[in-house]
C-alpha cells in the first residue's frame, strides 16, 4: 500500500514538544539542584501548623486571647513534641504555648508588623527554627510565629517542583497544534504561489520559471535547481528546433531538384519514383510546419465556413485528380481567434488523409463548436484512434504518408485550446472531430 505524502506538522509540532518537555525538566532539574546545593541554612518549619494553630485560637469576652485544645491541635502536638508557638492579634495582644526561646522575646508586641517569613536555625536541634505566617481565625486575622515539624528541600521537593512542568508543557503542546499550522501555511504562501507558476509550464509554453521572490530562503535552491533545469531543457529544446528547421530548408532544394529530374526523366522506371519524392518533400514541408509552431502566431479572427469553402476549392483539383468527391456542410457559424494559416493546414491535412485513406466521398463539416472531416472508407479500429496522433505511426505499414499530419493536426489544435478526437461515422468510414473551448 501506497504511503502518502509526508506532512510537514508532524515534525514541526511533535519534535519541537519533546525537545521543549526535555528542556523544561533538565532546567528545572538543574536549578533546583543548584538551589539545594547552595542552601546553606538549616531545616525548614512546615508552613501546615499556622492554619491549625489559627483555628485553636480563641477570644474571651474582655479581648483577650487563649488557645482552644483541638483534636487537630492535639494531633500537631503528638507529631511535633517540642511545637512551640505565639499568636498575636493587630492591637498587640498575643497568647503563647510551648516553650517559646527567648531570643524571639523582642518579637512580641510586634509581630502584627510581619506577614510572612521562615527562621532558620543553624545548628540541630533546629528549636529556632520557625515560620511567622498572617492567618484569618474565628478570633479575628492573627500572626503566628511557630515551631513545629522541620522540612528541608530534599529529593521529593526536587521531583515535586517538577509536575509544574507538566502543566506548562500542555500549554505548549495547545499553543504548538493551533499555531503551527498557520505559521506553515503562512511561512509555505510562496511554495503555493510557485506551484500554481509550475501548472502553468508545459511544452507548448517554454520561457517561463518560477519566482524566488515571495518563498523562504530554505526553498530557494530547490526553485533556482527547478529553473536551471527549466533552462537547460529549454536549450536543449530551442537547438533540437533549429536542428530540425535547418535540416528541413537543406532538404528543400536538392529535393526540389530530384523531383524536377524524375519528373523529366526519359525512363519508366525512373519516373515512378515520383511517389516516393513526393512523400520526402511533404515530409520535409510537416518538419517545417512543426517549427512554425513555436513562432509567434499572427491571431485573428477567423470564419471556419469561409476557411472550409477555401480548403475545398483549393483541393478540387486533387479530388478530381483520384476520381473523389468533396462537400462541404455549415451546419453552425463558428469562428474563432487564431492562426488562419495554422487553421488551413489542420482542414488541408485532414482532407487529404481522407482522400488517400478512406473512400470516394468526403464531407467536410462546419460545426458551433469546430469542424469535422467525414469519410465513407474502411474506418480506423477503435484500438488505433489514440495512437495514430503519436509522431510517425502509420495505421498501415505500407502507407504512403510520413506519419507526421495528424501530430502536426493535435500541436495546431491544442495551440487553439482545442482538441481533436476520431469517432466511427454511422454509416461507416471515420469521422476527425475539432473542437475548440474558446472562441
């Protein structure tokens, strides 16, 4: 099965992601390593026992302050022996449990100045440790100064501090899957622009390349590669055209002096060769149409009625000639812009295909949307109708013809952003429709 093509989002999101999760816990991995290795203070108090103490506190009815044994408070106790703390309300009243060190004694009457800090003791046991915390309590907003259950930052506060990069990474991810896309889409505006340059290039239309001008400097390369190689197939083109136009004007003249000697010529035998000069000078004249058809065309409107009356009277004599009969039929006005000298060889050529291959009549149809040309002969087996368009192939081996007309006929037809196809006619023979998209 077939893979399709690669997607530029999955390595510009997806990539970008671990490289980003990477980053993120490496560094907060490696500041918090720097931050434990630099933490020359003692053991923390855990923060947790200010809000219990804060609901212990109660106030008499005379303002001031005790402490109310909870089961929570009694629960802190059994974890921490030696919890000693002070609380102490905004006029100054305070109430103290636990045996308070003396050297926090100035601290008293001035605590409500403090919100937040953490006391460090530098030496084991750690009983200067403590934490002064503002909490709201059923006495009214207090600050505790409190020692209670010690802490440091360890391994399992290293690791902790590193779920928040989980939630930083999701944000990512989220920002890198909406944005990405379009900043693809914006950054790739140019490739779009280029490739809809490239559908625009084919074999009839040679000179042109891509812009560089709006694609990122990344692609640039690839399109200056593209129109090099433009160049060089262009070149390589232009010399297999004068090549073929100068072998085709070389072969005029000594093929214009063979036929005028067979035709003058005393033997019989000699002038029967009369058909096979003839065919090298049609073939020689095809090769010199085919480089007509790079030049640059003389567009105007033309009147096909007009333009198949004029075929037909300039082949009378040919018909007359092979004992064949021509008619030709306006069955819609069609006119169109385009090259009336191209246009006359296309009706010409397939006149005369019909007249050498098919039977003794041949119609010559003026349509609304083109013309065809209708004979009474054998027909074309449907298998060969593709394939008698391709350079040199001739439906029969012996055939006269240099196999060149009707490729000549498909170049001059697709030039007019036409096409030309070949249908069974009803009652037998081969009906060459033109048909052309613009007028």
């Amino acid at each position: 099965m077939k893979r399709g093509a690669p997607s530029l989002k999955r390595p510009l999101i997806l990539k970008p992601l671990i490289f980003q999760l990477a980053t993120l816990l490496v560094a907060c991995t490696f500041f918090m390593a720097m931050a434990l290795r630099m933490d020359s203070g003692g053991l923390y108090t855990d923060e947790a026992i200010t809000p219990v103490i804060a609901r212990a506190i109660v106030r008499a009815p005379d303002g001031s302050l005790s402490v109310r044994e909870t089961p929570e408070l009694a629960r802190l106790r059994m974890k921490s022996p030696d919890l000693w703390f002070v609380a102490e309300d905004d006029s100054g009243r305070h109430v103290a449990s636990g045996g308070v060190p003396p050297q926090y004694a100035s601290l008293l009457g001035r605590l409500s100045h403090l919100s937040y800090a953490h006391l460090r003791d530098r030496s084991p046991p750690y009983r200067l440790s403590a934490v002064i915390r503002r909490e709201v309590a059923p006495a009214g907003t207090l600050t505790i100064l409190g020692h209670g259950e010690l802490t440091g930052v360890s391994l399992v506060v290293l690791i902790a501090s590193n779920v928040i990069v989980i939630p930083i990474f999701i944000a990512l991810a989220l920002i890198s899957m909406l944005v990405t896309p379009w900043i693809v889409r914006k950054a790739l505006a140019g490739v779009s622009a280029i490739a809809q340059e490239a559908e625009q290039i084919d074999a009839n239309r040679r000179g042109r390349r891509l812009s560089e001008e709006h694609v990122p400097i990344e692609i640039a390369p690839l399109v200056r590669a593209v129109n090099d190689a433009l160049r060089r197939l262009d070149e390589g083109y232009e010399r297999q055209r004068r090549f073929i136009a100068s072998a085709a004007h070389e072969l005029r003249t000594p093929i214009a002096i063979l036929r005028l000697k067979v035709d003058t010529a005393a033997e019989p035998a000699t002038r029967k060769l009369s058909g096979d000069v003839a065919r090298l000078s049609n073939l020689a004249e095809q090769m010199l149409d085919i480089q007509r058809l790079d030049n640059e065309r003389n567009l105007e409107s033309v009147d096909l009625g007009a333009l198949a009356r004029r075929v037909a009277a300039d082949l009378a004599p040919l018909l007359i000639a092979s004992k064949r009969t021509i008619e030709v039929r306006i069955e819609g006005m069609s006119s169109l812009r385009g090259d009336v000298g191209a246009l006359e060889r296309v009706m010409t050529n397939l006149v005369q295909n019909a007249i050498e291959h098919g039977g003794h009549h041949v119609i010559l149809r003026v349509t609304a949307s083109g013309f065809e040309v209708e004979d009474d002969g054998p027909g074309i087996p449907a298998e060969e109708r593709e394939r008698v368009f391709e350079p040199f192939h001739r439906l029969r081996p012996r055939s006269t013809g240099s196999g060149l007309g009707l490729n000549l006929v498909q170049q001059i037809v697709e030039r007019h952003d036409g096409r030309v196809s070949i249908v069974g006619a009803p009652a037998g023979g081969t009906i060459v429709r033109v048909e052309f998209t613009s007028r």
